[in-house]
C-alpha cells in the first residue's frame, strides 16, 4: 500500500480469471482494506465525537455487506471494512450516522435533523447519493 493505492502482485503464469485467484485476489484486497480500516476509522470516529460533544465505546471493523455500519444501545459502533472504498464526504456520513444513534436509536425525524445538522448538509441526499452511486470497486465485492 503506497500514496493510497493498494497493488496486487501475482505470478505471471497465473490464471488471473479463475474463480480460485480471484478468491485469494479479493482476499487479498479485503486485508489491506481492512489494515487500513483499522488505522483510518476509529481516529476518524474519534474526531468527530469530540467535535460534537457525543461518546461512544468502542469501534469495531468487520467485513459488512448488507449495510456501511451499525450502533449498538450500549454506544458500540460497527464500521464496514468496505468504507475504504468510498469518497470521504460518505466515510463522514456513514461515521456521523452511527454517532448520531448513540443519540436517537432510531431513524425518527429528530435522528435526521440532527444527523443533517452534524453534516452540514440534507442527510437524506448524502444517504441517497451513497445508495444510488455506489462506485465500482464496492460492486466487485457486493455482487459475487
């Protein structure tokens, strides 16, 4: 993993297309997004409890498919491994979601209007931009 991008070296007789080596490339793939989840998201979860005054336990990275995150009732956050492959703008919003639920369990009308204050912007367009623009890298993993 060098200036953000993260290769993949394989022999050269390797048959790139076969269903073995793409298990191991996708493998592969998944560990550094991993490492550098790990690295990059509870800082970041970090930063912006503090910067709106909220708290949390723990944060956890796990392979997610169905879904970018979670917040348990006792203020655990689950983060996607996956995040690592979206712009940061939706990082920020997948982060600041959970937070938000440390406030209100919930998705009523006052999660999102907090959710849009934290944002600074209509939460309902970043979560609409995200489900419907999703690049991609995250089809790769998603679709098989």
């Amino acid at each position: 993993l060098r200036n953000g991008n993260l290769t993949v070296f394989v022999p050269q007789k390797l048959d790139i297309e076969s269903p073995q080596s793409q298990s191991i490339i996708k493998q592969l793939i998944e560990e550094g997004l991993r490492h550098e989840a790990k690295r990059i998201l509870p800082a970041k979860t970090v930063q912006w409890a503090k910067k709106f005054n909220l708290s949390f336990r723990q944060v956890f990275i796990k392979k997610l498919i169905s879904k970018w995150g979670s917040c348990s009732s006792d203020k655990n956050i689950n983060l996607s491994l996956y995040l690592m492959l979206l712009d940061e703008k939706f990082i920020d919003y997948v982060i600041l979601h959970e937070l938000t639920h440390t406030v209100h369990l919930n998705h009523s009308a006052e999660f999102w209007k907090l959710l849009s204050q934290f944002c600074g912007e209509d939460a309902h367009g970043l979560r609409n931009q995200l489900k419907y623009n999703l690049p991609e890298s995250c089809r790769y993993f998603f679709s098989r």
